[in-house]
C-alpha cells in the first residue's frame, strides 16, 4: 500500500489484524516522506491506521494491489 499525496508529507501507517496483531508498519520509505507497507494478507480484516508526523492532516488516498 502505498499512499498518493500532492507534496511532501511525512506520513507512518501501520496495518493490523482484527485481532491487534502488527502485520506491517512503514515510515518514510514511500518516497516523499511516504509509507509504503508489502505484506501477504490472507482473506480476513484489516485495520489501516495513517498517521501525519506532526498530528497535521490533509487530502490523500491509500492503493492495494493484489500480485
């Protein structure tokens, strides 16, 4: 998952289970300060929690692919 944002913003993002586990966790290797998260999911849910450096905010979109 990689985020999409229109400058730089220093962004983190963690990925857990729905039990609570830590599957994946990512600062500033998306470029731009970004996050970028790689990890095989099996069928189940997911919580993504994105997160701006300074507690600021703005417009961005997160894209999944599936290899």
């Amino acid at each position: 998952m990689t985020p999409s944002v229109p400058a730089i913003t220093m962004m983190w993002a963690v990925c857990v289970s729905e039990t609570g586990e830590v599957i994946a966790s990512d600062d500033d290797s998306g470029g731009r300060y970004g996050f970028t998260l790689d990890a095989d999911l099996q069928p189940g849910i997911y919580v993504l929690n994105v997160h701006h450096c300074c507690g600021g905010g703005g417009r961005y979109s997160v894209t999944a692919s599936q290899k």
